[in-house]
C-alpha cells in the first residue's frame, strides 16, 4: 500500500472482516499504527497569521501549520502525532493544546509559538470578543472501562457542566477503533453495545462541550477496551 507523499507522523490502518457462521455473521478488526517519516528535510514551518477571536471567551479555533520540506510538498503538522508542540505567551489571553487548538480566555492580545524539530512559527493572537464576560463550559468524559463484547456500553459527561449554570450541549464522537453506531451522540450519557473481538480491543471516544453563547471546551477523552 502506497504511503501519500504528504502524509507525516503517527498514523493508523484499520482492516475489517465480516465472518459468517452457522450461528449468524460478525465483524472482526485489527488496526495497525506506525509511523510516517519524510526521507526530505524538514526546511521550516508555516502558519495562518493572525488568529483573531471575536465571538465569545471560550472560543476554539484550530490552529493551521505547515511545514515546508526540502521536497517541497507541504505536510500538515498541526497536530501533535506530527511532533509539533505549542506554548502560549499570556494563558490569561489565550491557552492552547497539545493538538493545536487556541482557546480565548481574556481581551488582549498574545503569541502562540509553534515548534517542530529545530523551527519554530509564531503566531499573533488577538482577542476581541462581544462577550467577555462568558467562561468556558468543562468537558470531562468518565472513566476509562473494560467491558465483554456484547455487552451494552454507557459513556458518562454528568461531570462536565457550564460554570454559568445553563445546560451544555454534548458532542461525542468515536476517533479510534473499529466503527461503531454511538447511539444518542448529542446526549450527556450515549451509549453502544461493544462488538465481537477476537483479543482485547480498545475503542477511544472524544467529548466536546459548547454552551449556549458557542464557547467550547477543549476535548475530553475517554478509553472503553472490549474483552473477548
């Protein structure tokens, strides 16, 4: 299987077979991580400048940075799995994660720096909002679980809330695993019943809480392996 030329760090493959027997059919799965190095090198770093906030304290923005190779593809290497990291100048301004997402935390304005091996890209931040008095929902999606195959699995957001007091909207979402059918994904408490696995199998869910101004947490994850 050929890799793309613009692909760059951890990745996945994830197979599926659907077995048929005398007692019904069933999906199995297996899923594959490696990792994607360029053979070129990594020449500098590239980002969309300024980032502005003009909504609400609370907003998320993704961040984009790219990075120029000595092939000269350009890769995406906003994400943490490409090696990239992020520190803020002023976390009262802006705070921002391992996965390149900025959230506004107070008027101002401030530096995010972006840095990948031996180079770096800042990146202005400007912080002016219509409403600076809203903080930020608190996303927290439980405990991590082990369950039987078969079993009817429920994921749990009852922690998460609104310092403010008003009833959040959930967002969950499936990003690792063999697919499965989330049911009630807009609830606070979703739920699935774990499919056939020949081995332990793990199967990672991501939370996102936004209120009602459209401030958002930053996401929350939460592990659910599946035993044979």
């Amino acid at each position: 299987m050929p890799v793309p030329a613009e692909a760059v760090g951890a990745m996945r493959l994830l197979a599926v077979a659907q077995v048929a027997e005398r007692r019904g059919q069933y999906v199995l799965f297996d899923e594959v991580s490696f990792r994607v190095q360029p053979a070129a090198e990594l020449k500098g770093l590239e980002a969309e400048i300024p980032v502005r906030f003009t909504k609400t304290i609370g907003e998320v923005r993704l961040l984009s940075v790219r990075g120029r190779y000595a092939d000269r593809v350009a890769r995406d290497l906003t994400h943490s799995r490409t090696g990239t990291t992020y520190r803020s100048s002023d976390e009262k301004v802006v705070r921002v994660n391992h996965d390149g997402l900025a959230q506004a935390m107070g008027q101002g304005t401030a530096e995010i720096v972006a840095h990948n091996g031996k180079h770096e890209v800042k990146i202005p931040v400007v912080v002016e909002v219509e409403n600076p008095e809203n903080r930020p929902p608190l996303a927290h999606a439980g405990n991590d679980q082990t369950v039987k195959q078969g079993a009817k699995v429920r994921l749990d957001a009852l922690l998460s809330g609104d310092p403010e007091g008003k009833n959040p909207l959930y967002y969950w979402s499936q990003v690792q695993g063999m697919p499965i059918n989330l049911v009630e994904p807009l609830s606070p408490r979703p739920y699935f019943f774990a499919p056939v696995v020949d081995e332990p199998r793990l199967l990672r869910f991501r939370l996102i809480v936004r209120d009602e101004e459209g401030a958002e947490s930053f996401p929350a994850y939460v592990n659910v392996t599946v035993a044979p």
